[in-house]
C-alpha cells in the first residue's frame, strides 16, 4: 500500500495545503521587505547602513527596532513556529490513511485559520482574536499528532 | 520498494519520535502562553496591552521583555533551530533504509536529549549540562544527514 | 506508482540537496556557538553567567548582544524561514514527477544560493547582494509551490 502518492486523495489534500501553507512562509518574507523598503528602516544589520541602491540616505536610527516591520517578523516567527511543524503532521496523518473528510475539514481548516491569523495580526485587532485563530491552528496540529500515535501504537 | 510505509517498522519508529517531536514543538507555544498569563505580562504587540478577557489591568510594563516568558521563546526558538531538521532528516533516513535499531537508537535518542535539554532550560541548570543535550541532539542530526549523503552518494 | 523511492533519479536528488540543507541549518548552530566562545560573550540567558568550564570569568556585559554573535542568530533566522519550507516544499516536487534537469537546477541552485547567501552575510556585504541570494532562493521556493498547485489542480 502506497498512500505518499498522488493518486491518494487524501495525499493530494495534504500536498494543496502543504503548498499553500510553504507560500504563506514565503510571503511573510516578502510582506517584512516590503515593510523595510516601504519606512525605509527596521533593518537588522550595521552594514545595512551602507548607501546603495536599497538605502539611498543611510541613517543610523534605521537600524531601531521599527513596529511596523517588527510585527511582520513577529508574524513569521509566529508562522515558524506552527506551519512547519503542521507540514510535517501532515504527511504523517496521510500515512496512517484516515477518511478524506477529516483530512480535508483538518487540513483546509488549518489553511483558513492561519490566513485568519494573519489577517487579524497585520490589523492589529485584539489579543483574544488573534489568540482564538492561534488556538484553533495549534489544536489541529496536536490532534493530527495524537491522532497517528493512537493509530500506530493502539 | 516502498519504505514510507507504516508497514515498515523504522518508518514506523520515525512516526512515534516525529510525531512526539511535533507535540513538542507545540507544548512550547502553550507554555508561553501559560507563562503569559501567569505574570500577566511578556506581551510581544502593542495591541495586547488593550483591555480584554485576557490582559485585565493593562499596563505598558506588560510589553517589557521579561525573562520568565522569554526563557520559553528561547526554548522555542531552540527547538526550531533543532527540531524541523529532525524531522526532515529522520523521514530522508527511513528511504535509505538502515537497521532498525540504528533508526530505534537516533530518533528516540534524539526525542530523549531534547526532552533533557527542555528540562535543563526550564529549571535553569548551568550551560555546560543545557549545552551538552544540544551536543547530543545535534550530533544526531548531523549523522543522519552524512549517514545518508553517504548511502547515495558512495 | 512510487516516486519517493532512492531508486527514483529525481527523489535521489532531493535527497542529496535536503541533506546538505539539513547539515547548513545545523552548522549555523555551531557557528553561534564557536563565536560565543571565542569572543566569551552574546550569551542568551541569565544562569549562563555562572563560573564554570565554559564561562571563566562572568561578567555581566557578557549577556548584552554583541553583533558577532547576534549575526550568526539571524543567519540562523534567515535559515529558518527559508530551509524548511524548501525541505517539505521539495518532497512534494518529487511527488509530482518533474522532469530530472528541472529538479536538478532548482534544487542544487537552492544548494548554492543559500550558500552563496551564508558567504555574504557573513562577511557583511551589501544589502543588495545579500537581498539578491534571498530573492533567489526564495523565488525557487515560491516556483516549487505554484508548480505543484499547478500540477494538481489544473
């Protein structure tokens, strides 16, 4: 028995979020340069200061920390510290073959609720909003984990 | 040959540390969490420090690095810079196929020094002891990762 | 049909390119560690400030972030949001059966950029030539991921 394949249709679920969700990393990446680029600050490195194409009029206070581009790489350390841990529970789930509907409902709504995250961070809305998307994202991946140690050692 | 197959018992093995390691890496954002709200404070975005269910009494203290919440950041982003290594590396040693007990001995050795290293770093034990689980964890890691350049390359 | 297989040529790349990524990520680690030592300081946590084989003669300025250090930490940051999305996002680029050149030039090209980008950070190049590996690796990434939405979905 294959499931690791695209014919699977639960593996074929997983590698759409799984995609989806390595794109989200990427653009998180994008969104800070886009932060620093657009202040003009919020850099990290002293050679940063340098003038050049990126930094047309160097300034030492481009070097403070800048909220602005601060809440992105919080947004992305947020981002690290759940969606690689969801890409790899993922695969595992795939291989311990549960129904397509529960793959889908787990998978596409972790898809959801981390865009939520996303959305309610770069507004700024409430901690308790913010935290629920959190939770809801965080609860998946510890069922999905729960879920193959039962399946593998019950 | 299929060996990412929970018929395989080192895919198997792979599956019980990969899927305890990424409970790990979540029970890491709960204790954030936990110690958040315990000392009401360690708060990361100015938003938090709006009235709510969660921050009752806000305080622009609240926002000030406190180390009781960043030590668990800390460990945190240890187990970032640790972890998704393992499980990628782990899932890449199963398809070179080695002996079961060398998988048995890596992975659970592995799950056994990071659990070490969480409960050095959350009691606060000296560097020496912290640093020598994340030798152990490390060289782990490392040795898959030769082990398998090794296996396809020679 | 089974595609994550040693015998598959273009699994078999995967596998060589993750695990040169993998012993980078640790690298880094030790990287932060080698410097720590040598400049005996950019210590992380309080109890690191007690006498012993690694800390000789504490002292509090040793816990302040020094920008040897600390430069070795974001290198490791900028791993982290770029390796592990490019360790899941790879597996599923076998899993949809490109051709064997096309996984070849985006995966040892990621290989080498990301090296490239370790070289120049850390002899403190400029911005735009570190920004110009980032954009590259990033941009294998993104491809990878559309490629695979592409190939399932279309």
């Amino acid at each position: 028995m294959n499931l690791l394949n695209i014919e699977n249709p639960v593996f074929e679920v997983y590698v759409i979020a799984a995609a989806i969700m390595v794109l989200k990393i990427m653009l998180q990446g994008w969104m800070t340069v886009y932060r620093m680029l657009k202040i003009d600050g919020g850099y990290a490195s002293p050679e940063d200061l340098q003038k050049g194409l990126i930094n047309k009029e160097p300034n030492p206070e481009q070097l403070e920390v800048n909220d602005y581009v601060d809440r992105s790489r919080r947004m992305h350390r947020n981002d690290l510290e759940n969606i690689p841990a969801f890409l790899v529970v993922g695969l595992l789930f795939v291989a311990v073959d549960p129904a397509l509907w529960t793959a889908q409902s787990l998978m596409y709504g972790f898809v959801l609720v981390r865009f939520s995250h996303f959305a309610v961070y770069a507004t700024k809305q409430t901690h308790e909003i913010r935290a629920t998307f959190y939770t809801i994202g965080s609860l998946i991946v510890v069922y999905m984990a729960v879920h193959i140690l039962w399946s593998v050692l019950m």
